[in-house]
C-alpha cells in the first residue's frame, strides 16, 4: 500500500515569558528582548501534527484525523490552552517555554501514542511569520 503523510491542525492560546533563570535581569533582557517581560506575553499558537503511514485498505486512511485531533486535544491543547506555560504546564516545568522547546515537548506528549502511522513532525506557529519544525532527531 502506499505510504501517505497527513496532517492535522489545531490551535491554541497561551502565555510565556522566555527567560534562563541563571542570568540575571539586564542578560534576559539582552537575550530574549520583549519576550523576558516579567508578567510575560502571550501567543495564538497553531499546531500542526503530521503522521505517515500506509494507507489502510478498508478506510482510505492513514489514520482517523478525527482520532489524531482528539488525541492531540487530550494529551497537549487542554493542558496548554489559556495557560501559563512557565507555571501552569507540568510537561513544561523546568523548560523556557520557547517555540523549539514547546514543540520537542508536545513531540515527547505524543511519540508511542498513535494507534496508526508514525509521528513524522510537530510544526508549531508562534506567530504567522514564526514557526518551528521538530522531527524527533
């Protein structure tokens, strides 16, 4: 059967301040400019969750997008959505909630949890200009 990669996109809201708790004020600042405010900042995230595999004779699908969506909701956007990620995210403890390091995390939340395919990449869109891609390397 031919092998298909398909994708499912969903979104979120969320809030962060980017900051290495090793440097002091000024050196945040210097590094991580506006996004080290103290009271933080937030984002619109959108999530693109993208699975291969090979096409099921029965269905037509590599997978139910429907089930990938759910799964997705469950195991990432109900933890992260209208939420501090420095604070409120237990996944996230201990991580500066970077776009890069946001997007390994919900990889880590979702490898070994797909009934079909396998997890190719998480695309994460901090901005419409600003994304991250993580492919499990």
């Amino acid at each position: 059967m031919p092998r298909v990669r398909v994708t499912r996109r969903l979104h979120f809201s969320a809030g962060h301040r980017l900051h290495n708790p090793a440097y002091d004020e000024a050196r945040n600042r210097e590094v991580f400019g506006a996004c080290s405010n103290p009271t933080g900042h937030g984002h619109n995230y959108g999530l693109e969750v993208t699975v291969e595999g090979e096409v099921d004779p029965e269905t037509g699908f590599v997978i139910d997008l429907k089930r990938l969506r759910d799964l997705v909701q469950e195991m990432v956007i109900e933890d992260v959505d209208h939420a501090n990620l420095n604070v409120d995210v237990s996944w996230m403890s201990g991580v500066n909630p970077t776009a890069e390091n946001l997007a390994v995390q919900i990889w880590r939340r979702l490898d070994g949890q797909l009934d079909g395919g396998r997890l190719m990449s998480v695309r994460l869109f901090e901005t419409e200009r600003n994304f991250v891609e993580y492919r499990g390397e």
